[in-house]
C-alpha cells in the first residue's frame, strides 16, 4: 500500500504548455491608447488572443471587420528586434520594438493607409 500526497500525481505527465499574455502593465498602457481612439469615435472593439507563442490585441472598426491594427508581444524576438509590434490591415509591421509605450506611439499618430 502506498500514500500518494494530493499535490503529487501517479503519472509523471509534462506541465500543460503556457501561452503569451500581456501583463497588467502592458495592457493598461494598450488601453489607454484604445480607450483614447475609442472616445474620439474611430475604434469601436478589441479582442485579446493568447496564444503559444504571441500575444495579440486586435482593434476593429467596427466588430464584423477584419482588424485595423494587431499590437503583438512574441517573446521569441525579444533580444533581436523586439517583442513588441504593431502590425497593419495588410500585414505590414508599422513598427517594432523592445519598449511597448514607444511601439504604441505610431497608433496615436494620424495613420492612413495606402492600397
């Protein structure tokens, strides 16, 4: 007969694999820049993915559309280009970074894109 302690299991199975997510830090600083577009009427939705390997936070329009804006934390490119990025309609990365704040800042601009 073996006692087995509740925080110890049977079976040696792996930990269940973490997603990406934004801090509080980093999604307060995302908010305040969403909340601002959203009283001035040109935002109107957010959704939050967490994903294995990134974090996204898209902005709509409106709530059927496709996203506007994709602001991105990949922990992977944190030493190279940074892990933070905001990223176009299109696909295209407006602009990258180690610093969230400064990444953020091309959203605050008057941003028109060009198809």
């Amino acid at each position: 007969m073996r006692l087995v302690h509740s925080n110890e299991s049977s079976s040696k199975s792996p930990p269940a694999p973490m997603n990406v997510s934004f801090d509080r830090r980093e999604l307060s600083t995302i908010l305040n820049v969403y909340g601002r577009k959203v009283a001035s009427g040109e935002w109107r939705d957010y959704a939050i993915d967490m994903l294995k390997d990134r974090a996204v936070f898209s902005i709509f329009k409106r709530a059927s559309e496709m996203p506007v804006f994709r602001v991105e934390k990949d922990p992977s490119l944190r030493r190279k280009q940074g892990q933070y990025r905001v990223v176009g309609q299109n696909g295209q990365v407006l602009k990258r970074g180690h610093e969230l704040a400064q990444v953020l800042k091309v959203l605050d601009g008057d941003i028109s894109l060009v198809r």
